[in-house]
C-alpha cells in the first residue's frame, strides 16, 4: 500500500518549503491522533511489541485487561503482565518452529480472574518471509463466554435434555453393534458365493459396514463430549502415552505415507493426568494432523519443559488454516470434512482444561499447523495458588 499521507509526504520531503512542513506535521499528528483514538475504542485490548517482546503501544483496552498504564508498560516485556506463555517462542525471528499466527486462551488473575483470548501475529516490514520486526497482540475478554459456558452447562433443563440425548445415544449403541456383527456374518456368506452372484452384493455389504462404523464413531463422540466425566488423576508420563497411541494408528499413518518423527526426553517431568482421556486427546491431535496431510507428510511430536509446565507439541506439515478457521476449531460441530465430527477439538479442550492445562495452535494455509498443549508439572502442582479473590497480584509461581 503506497498511497498513503505519509508516503506522499516522504515523496515530496525535499521539494516542501518549510512553512508548508508546519501545515503538513500538524495534519500528521491529527491522523495519528485518529489512529490512537480508534485504538483506545476498541473493545479487544490490542498491544504492539518489538521484536524482542517489549511494549511500544498499548491501548486502554489493553491496559485495563492487564491491569498497567502505558508510561509504566513502555519498554517493559509483555511477558511481565502475562506470564508462562513461553514469549520467546512466539515472537522467535526464525518462526523456524511454529510459524504463522497464534491463538491461545489463558487465565489470569491480576487484575481481575479473568479468561483472556489472544492471538499473536508477527509483523513483517512488507508482510514478506523476512524476520518480523515485531507483534501485534490482540486480547479478547472471554470470561463472559466462559461462565455462561460453564452456566449453561450446569443448568438443569440442559443437563436434562443432555441426559436424554446420551441415553438415546447410548440406546443405539447396542442395535448397531448387533447390526454390525450381522452385516460382517452377510459379508462372510456373500464372499462364499460364485462371482457373477456376488456382483454388487459385496460393494453394497461394504458401504453399509463403513456407514454402521460412522455411525458409531459419531455416537462414541457425542457421548464424550456430553457426558463429561471428571479425570481420574494419577501420575504419568507423557512418552509412553505418546508411542501408544502412534502404535494405535501406526496402519492408518503408514497409508496416508506420514513420516513420523518423535523426540520427548526421558527425562521429562511426570503429570498427573488420566490416562484414558489424555489418549483420546492425543488420538483427536493426531488424527488431524493425519487427516491434515492428504499426499503423505511428516508428523513431528515434540516435547521439553518450563519450570511449571510440560509442553507437548504435535506438528504436522499438511493443509494448514486460514484464520477464519482458526478462530473456529473448538467450536462444537465446527468441521471442514465431509465425514467429520466437528466434536474431537472441543473434547481436546475439555480434556486439557480438566487437567488444568492450556493450548495453543499456531497455522498458516499450506504451511501445515503445529498444536501445543501445557499441562501442569506434577512437582510443581504444590505451588499453584488459587486466584486472588480481592484482584491482588498473584505471586509468581
Ligand atoms: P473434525 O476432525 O471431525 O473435522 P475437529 O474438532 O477435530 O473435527 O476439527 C475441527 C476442524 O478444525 C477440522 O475440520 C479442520 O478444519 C480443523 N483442523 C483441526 N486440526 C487441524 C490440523 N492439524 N490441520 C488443519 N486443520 C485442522
Ligand atoms: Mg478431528
């Protein structure tokens, strides 16, 4: 974009008489005093760093979110007012490992307990593949959401009708089973009769065994993600977790032709987590990623630690998101698939956040996703504290 005042007035800096330059700054403070007026209106906080993540803009929104002023914020890293977000990687020059935009939820309690949605996106001098020069952050307040989540949730004439659903859900699970063990029995008869009999017989077993399967995968994930069941805790490790479930879906990667590549140290600190959830979320991150790469890719499964959190890290190099999509994952029924679900995010949120973790998905169209999920070292669950009730600042953990 080069039709700008300011480039117009770069242009011609050395033909303008000095009189005029006066005229001529004074329109420029008034359209930069537009901009910053834009900015403090608007209700999504909006933060602007350099490249090595300290404050050069805040807006009112912004400073209210995080509980600073601008003079005492300038200069400062963001990672001051938010923490345990693990900025470096972020805002890292080489975007080597995670490129492209973030969103991320997190909680906070200082100023007030609240849930924050934030999305980073580097800034580019000319939007090209050069290191950024910065971040744009920009926070929404989703408490709102969350609690009505949480209330609605919980309210009685919901849990009712849920109760019915999962129950009519579950009612289903037994004739398709029986359905299923039939159509396999048909199968078998069928594949003892002479070719010319079998004609279109046999294709037509198989679609119906495939539409049966659906069906009860799309039952099993309804009722996961209604009947929520509270994690049964128990101290684990991530590895062995992680190669079970690879092992699991090992044929179904080795058709797509997916390259898997694994590295979590030995050494990795231990969770406590339920081990049957944390699978499934590890089966719904895979299998996108999986379903991701359509012509073979390479999976990558990483893993290390801050001092509070284990970080698992599942990166795939397929399709990508736009940041419409992005902005929908965890939405229920959300999917761009023909057979999908739309339900496996959201129970990846669930699940993390029952164990009281965070995630966080960066992607670019084409330049495949990388999803990363933070649970809370076991060794240092003791020093979590609870949110400050009056809006004191929380002491860092
Ligand atoms: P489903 O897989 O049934 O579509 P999910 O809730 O698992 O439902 O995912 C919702 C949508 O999010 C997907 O349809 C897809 O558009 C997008 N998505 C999730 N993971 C990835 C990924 N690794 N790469 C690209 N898109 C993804
Ligand atoms: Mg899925």
């Amino acid at each position: 974009m080069k039709h700008g005042f300011l480039d117009r007035l770069i242009d011609r800096l050395g033909k303008i008489d000095p009189g005029s330059l006066q005229s001529h700054f004074l329109r420029l403070a008034r359209e930069k005093g537009l901009l910053e007026t834009i900015f403090h209106s608007m209700q999504e906080g909006l933060v602007i760093s350099d490249r090595n993540g300290r404050i050069e803009f805040a807006n009112r929104s912004a400073e209210r979110l995080l509980g600073f002023t601008m003079p005492e914020a300038r200069g400062h890293h963001v990672g001051r007012y938010l923490r345990d977000i693990g900025w470096d990687a972020l805002l890292a020059t080489d975007a080597g490992e995670c490129p492209g935009a973030t969103n991320r939820e997190v909680e906070v309690s200082y100023p007030e307990h609240r849930f924050l949605s934030f999305y980073v996106m580097p800034l580019r001098p000319d939007g090209g593949g050069e290191a950024p020069s910065g971040a744009v952050l920009i926070l929404r307040d989703v408490t709102r959401e969350r609690q009505n989540e949480v209330q609605s949730i919980e309210s009685e004439r919901l849990r009712a009708v849920t109760l019915l659903a999962a129950g009519v859900a579950h009612e289903i699970g037994n004739p398709l089973n029986s359905l299923h063990i039939h159509l396999q029995l048909i199968r078998r008869s069928v594949n003892a009769l002479s070719e010319s009999q079998r004609e279109g017989l046999s294709e037509s077993v198989e679609i119906a065994l495939r539409e049966v399967e659906r069906l009860d995968r799309i039952i099993s994930e309804f009722l996961q993600a209604v009947r929520p069941v509270k994690p049964s805790l128990e101290s684990a490790e991530l590895g062995p977790l992680v190669s079970e479930t690879l092992e699991f879906l090992r044929p179904e990667l080795a058709d797509r032709r997916v390259l898997v590549e694994l590295e979590i140290p030995a050494d990795l600190p231990t969770v406590r987590l339920d081990r049957g959830q944390i699978r499934q979320m590890l089966f719904n991150l895979i299998k996108n990623a999986m379903e991701a790469m359509t012509s073979g890719g390479v999976l990558r499964i990483t893993a290390g630690a801050t001092d509070r959190l284990v970080r698992l890290a599942i990166r795939d190099t397929g399709v990508g998101m736009t940041a419409e999509q992005l902005g929908r994952v965890f939405e229920p029924y959300y999917t761009t698939k023909r057979e999908g679900s739309g339900l496996g995010m959201m129970i990846v949120q669930r699940i993390v956040r029952d164990h009281g973790g965070e995630i966080e998905i960066h992607s670019e169209p084409g330049g495949g996703t990388c999803v990363t999920i933070y649970l809370p070292r076991e060794d240092r669950l003791v020093r979590l504290l609870p949110p400050a009730v009056d809006g004191a600042p929380r002491e860092a953990t």
